[in-house]
C-alpha cells in the first residue's frame, strides 16, 4: 500500500492517525466522557448522553472499503475519528462523519482526519463525500465554506446538506 500523502494536512503534535479496529472499542465508549452535550447532539442529531451503543457496533463491522473509519489517538486514548459510508445506490459517494473530543476541537484534528479518510476514499472510487450538519455547528460550517470551495448545498430543517467533490482541497492553516 502506498503512504498516504499528508503534507496538505495541519501537523497536530503528538496525535497518531491510523485505521479503526476492534481493539478501539473501549476507547470510544471512553470518548464519551471527553464530548459535551452539544458535541454528542451535532454528530447524533439527538440529545445522547454519550456515544450510542449502536453506533459503537457499527464501527465493529467496519469492513475497510466501503465502510471506512480514522482515529486520532493522543498516547492510548481516542481523541477523534472520521468515518465514510459508500452509499450502495450511488457507490461513488459516501456519508462522511466526523467527531472530536472538545478539548481537542478547533484545532484542526477534525481537518486531517477528513484529509486521510478523503486520500483513501479516493482510491476506493469514491468521488463525493456528502455530510449533514447542524446549522448550530458553526465550526463544521465554516470548514465547509471556507474549505471545500466547490461544495454544494442544501437545507432541511435544522440541519445543512452538502455534497462535497474529492479530492479535498489543500489545508492551509486547518
């Protein structure tokens, strides 16, 4: 496999990117005490006290092609992840997600998770990635219209559609 080419991406000290696994299944039930109510409701769109038992079963049937998750790990625990799933219909789009524990937010992790998560979606024939955000999660906004330059948009309720082409664009200062 080829190395993945991040010099695009913002250096974060000390993280370590890599693949879900199995093994990180605890380390995610453990997120949840590093996320406020308001991370957990902007990635579950409801008001769970901490990260979904379904959710964590999900990520154990990850199977690496058309369902995809990264993680940064600060020393042993989990301090984000992003994931995709290709929707079956249209398989070269996905869903992508992505969740940062709060002492870590806006500080560009989110950013070069999406930037892995993109590089390997790409070479698995995906070629949009589409995302539903809170309209309260300006951050995520922001990163979206400043960021991703050629993404389009919808709105239904409480919460933006977008439709995002890969390859992401250059991170400059994420």
């Amino acid at each position: 496999m080829t190395q993945l080419d991040m010099r695009s991406a913002a250096h974060i000290d000390d993280i370590r990117i890599r693949p879900y696994g199995s093994a990180d299944r605890d380390r995610l039930r453990r997120m949840s005490d590093r996320l406020s109510a308001a991370s957990l409701y902007t990635r579950f769109f409801s008001g769970t006290p901490r990260i979904p038992e379904y959710y964590v079963g999900l990520l154990d049937r990850l199977d690496h092609w058309d369902r995809e998750a990264m993680v940064g790990l600060d020393g042993d625990e989990l301090v984000g992840i992003a994931e995709y799933v290709r929707d079956p219909k249209r398989p070269g789009r996905a869903e992508v997600a992505v969740l940062v524990t709060d002492p870590w937010q806006r500080r560009g992790l989110g950013s070069v998770l999406i930037a892995y998560l993109s590089q390997l979606a790409g070479r698995r024939g995906i070629t949009e990635f589409d995302a539903d955000i809170v309209l309260t999660n300006h951050g995520a906004l922001l990163f979206v219209r400043h960021g991703w330059p050629a993404a389009r948009s919808t709105r239904d309720g409480g919460a933006a559609h977008f439709t995002l082409p890969l390859p992401i664009p250059v991170l400059s200062g994420a």
